[in-house]
C-alpha cells in the first residue's frame, strides 16, 4: 500500500513538471518530451502574467516647457534600455530572482507617444514636429522620455526698454560772464552753459513688442518686430537782470573774429543795458520696426536655429531750438526803454531707413532656463531730411510790433527744407536670459546693441559762421548784405549707434 502511495505521487510530480515545461520550454517539446506530429505552440511562449513587456525607448529630442509630453511615467533615462534588468534598475517593479528574462516585444503599430510613427527608423526626426523650440532639421538624436509636441501657433513678447542713444554734437548755443565782459568763447571769463559737446547722452525708456505665427508645417513662419523709444528731451533755461552777462556766442565772418549776441548785458561805464533770458531745447524719438521669413536651419546642443529673411524700417528724429528773449532797461539807439526782443533758431532732422535685412535667432534650452540670441544685418536706404527755420520779432511799449525771417543761426542763406539719399548699413545683436515660468509664459531680460551709418543729426547741421551783415535788425527789419553769405547749409552725416537692456515676458500658444 505504501508503495503504491508512493509510486502514485511520483507520478502526479511527474505531471506537473511536463506541465510547467510545457508552459515555459521550446515549443516542440510541449507535451511530457513526446514529440508531437505537428508543431505546437504552446501558450505562455510569452512573458507569464505580471512580467512587465519590454518595448525599447527612443531617444526624442526635449522641447520647451508647455510643448512636451512625457512619454511614460517613471525617470528619465539617458538612453535605450537594452535589457529588462535596466528597465527594472530605473524604477519599474523589481523582477523575480529566479526565472526566464521577458523577451522584447516589437513596437506595436501606428504612432505612440514618445516613438517615432510607423516605418520610421529610430533616430530620426518626426516631420512637422516642434523640437527644441521649432522643427526638427535633418538627423538628430532623440532623448528619452519626452514625447515630440505640437507647433505652437503663434507667439508674442513685451519688452521694457532702457537705452542709451549716441549724443548729439553741438557748437556753443548758450554762454554767461560777468558783468562787462564780451562773452565770446575767445574770452577767459567766459562760460559755456549749452553746447560746445555733445548732448542727448542720457538713458531713454521705451518699450518693443514682437511677435509671430508658425506656418501649418512648423517648419516656418513670420517674425514681427516694432519698437519705439519715448521722447528723450534736454532743456536749459538761464535768465539775468543783467547783473551776470548772457550771451549766444558765434563766429562772425564779417570781422573773421568771435562775437556774442547779448541777451543781458552790462556795460562796466553805461550800466545795465539789457535784462534777459535764453532757453534751449533737444529732443530725440527712435522707432522700428521689421518682418521677416523665419526659416530653422539647424539644431544642437539643446537647442535650435532659425534663419530671418526680411524688411527693415527704422526712423529717428531730432530738434534743437534756441530761443531768447531780452529787454531793454536803457535807450539804445532809436530803441526805447522797456522794448522787448525776440530771436528763435529751429533745427530738425528726420533720418528713415528702409532696406532688407538678413539674421539669425537662436535659442537653448537648460532645465527651465533659456538663452537666446538673435543677429540682424540690414542694407538698404537712408533718407536724410533736415528743416531750418527761425525768426526774430519785437515789441514796443507802444504796441508796435514787428516779426523778421531769421534769428542768428538761422538765417534766409541756411533756412528750408532739404532732402537726401544716402546707403546704410544697419547691423544690430541682442542676447536674452529667461526662464520659463508656466507652460505658456517665460520672463526674460537682455542687452541689446546696434549701429546705422550716414544719419544727419539735427545739431550737427548748425554752422556758427554768420555774416551779421545778412542779420535783420529786430526793429526795422532792415539787411544790409556785404561780402559771403554765411550761415550756409550742407548736410553732415554720422555713425549712430545705441545699446542697453530690457526685461520682458512672452506669450506662447
């Protein structure tokens, strides 16, 4: 009895054994190792229940924050699992000790997130992707765990800018000296209050927008840009009972020596003769704007690069303006006591660039971190306007008041409207420093330098020289010319340049 005990447990053991082997061996031997007349595939050839299936990972390139997807939970991994150990190494449940390792499984057919579509070898990039901030361009590695993400449509920024523009060169407009002095810049005593350097060289604020949409392949798009600067204004204001000189000095040609037009005056034997005073004032607005054909052309290193094909359009207009007003405090002449006079210089320039540009912006991208660059060089036409005008004017105790065309610096020899032509050079660089805040808005701030060549600056187009000949006299409005006209007018041009920061958010979607 015992022995048959035995023999029947035996064989059942036997039994279970064929079965397991069944489960997990060749397919051939499925059955006790009794070859079978057809093959048979036993089921459970496949990983058994619980064993996770090992389909190979792909590298796909990182995009930037709100265009990527992860493609599977759990850490990211520098590479392509090549065993299933690896795959439980970085986090997945832990495998048995013992056991047949899972075989890897093909990927299964049509797109998933994070590999590539069917057909397409790994490593290769996905058409009509946004990778690293754009389209992917030629062959490029993919990281894994992140899947590719849609193209954004569109984007806008707005910046804050602080700028500070190339200063403007002036000849002395303003000048004090004590009592009895002459006031010319040939004089010791003399002080220059306005001029004789350049002005307009403090920082100016203003603000720039830029923006553009992806065409439907996320392969190109428009670029936008456009910037203003706010008025940047310089004003000086100087008076006297006539205790302290003020003067606008001048070279005048008909002696061929320096001279001064008094605006208040004393004279060390007669006394006051002239109480007045002399204001000045400068102003400078810098606007842009340009459209471009952006392109990408090239990635690497976390990031991308974008081609700009397009048009520029720049603009900058100056005024200087140096008016006076006096009163006589002594009969000077046939010039009753108390007449008042007047003198008012006007010089505007307006420089507008039109022309194509060519560049470049690139973009990586670290963690949340971004750096941007972005490089322009414009060629085309500045159009150099320049406007001089002035008047002088006065006014009796009895009412009589007579206006006259020319003040000093702006006489009928110089003053009207001029117009010329002249090819331009506009490079300009930039660098930004952001980080990406939510999915769709990153702060950034940046410098941002650029230069034009032939532009006329207003202050520049002044010519001291006068011929006080060709001068109206304030109350008869007489001229009585000899010798050389003088001031004339011929356009003088420059290199402009400004640079500064800005900091700004932008807008994708």
């Amino acid at each position: 009895m015992i022995r048959r005990k035995i023999w029947a447990t035996a064989t059942f053991c036997m039994a279970i054994a064929g079965a397991a082997q069944a489960q997990s061996g060749p397919a051939l031997n499925a059955s006790l190792g009794v070859p079978q007349k057809e093959p048979f595939q036993a089921r459970g050839v496949a990983p058994n229940p619980g064993y996770p299936t090992y389909v190979p990972r792909y590298y796909v390139a990182p995009v930037p924050r709100g265009y990527s997807v992860p493609a599977q939970p759990g850490p990211v991994t520098s590479g392509p699992l090549s065993s299933p150990a690896e795959l439980f190494a970085v986090g997945a449940d832990a495998p048995p000790a013992t056991g047949p390792a899972p075989m890897p499984m093909p990927i299964p057919a049509g797109p998933a997130v994070g590999s590539p579509p069917a057909g397409m070898n790994p490593g290769m990039p996905m058409p009509g992707t946004y990778i690293n901030g754009g389209p992917m361009v030629g062959n490029a590695p993919y990281l894994d765990g992140y899947a590719d993400g849609a193209v954004p449509k569109a984007w806008l920024t707005g910046e804050y800018m602080n700028w500070k523009l190339k200063g403007m060169a002036v000849p002395p407009l303003a000048s004090t000296a004590p009592a009895g002095s002459p006031g010319t810049v040939s004089d010791a005593l003399t002080y220059v209050t306005t001029g004789d350097q350049n002005i307009q060289q403090a920082w100016v604020s203003g603000y720039r927008v830029r923006g553009g949409f992806w065409f439907p392949d996320g392969e190109a798009g428009l670029d936008l840009g456009f910037f203003t600067t706010t008025n940047l204004a310089e004003k000086t204001l100087i008076a006297s009972d006539g205790g302290q000189g003020i003067f606008r000095p001048f070279f005048n040609s008909a002696i061929g020596a320096e001279d001064a037009q008094l605006i208040a005056f004393t004279d060390p034997i007669a006394g006051p003769l002239l109480s007045g005073s002399l204001g000045t004032e400068a102003e400078t607005m810098l606007r842009g704007f340009e459209a471009n054909y952006r392109k990408g052309v090239g990635m690497g290193l976390g990031g991308r690069l974008d081609a700009l094909v397009g048009y520029r359009y720049l603009n900058l207009r100056d005024r200087v303006q140096i008016q006076s007003r006096s009163t006589t405090l002594a009969i000077l002449g046939a010039v009753p006591v108390g007449t008042q006079i007047l003198t008012d210089d006007r010089f505007e320039s307006t420089n507008t660039f039109h022309g194509g540009q060519v560049g470049f912006v690139g973009e990586w991208m670290l963690g949340a971190m971004t750096f941007g660059v972005r490089g322009t060089v414009g060629l085309g036409m500045t159009n150099q306007h320049v406007e001089i005008a002035g008047m002088s004017a006065s006014l009796t105790p009895d009412g009589t008041s007579l206006t006259s065309a020319g003040g000093l610096l702006a006489q009928p020899t110089n003053m009207g409207a001029f117009n010329r032509s002249r090819i331009s050079l506009l490079p300009e660089l930039g660098v930004t420093l952001g980080y990406q805040c939510t999915n769709n808005i990153r702060i950034f701030g940046g410098a941002n330098a650029f230069c034009w060549t032939n532009v006329a600056r207003a202050g520049e187009q002044i010519d001291r020289n006068v011929n006080v000949t060709y001068v109206a006299d304030p109350i008869t409005g007489v001229r009585s010319p000899s010798g050389s006209p003088a001031p004339t007018f011929h356009f003088r041009d420059e290199v402009f340049f400004g640079y500064g920061y800005s900091v700004g958010v932008e807008f994708r979607w």
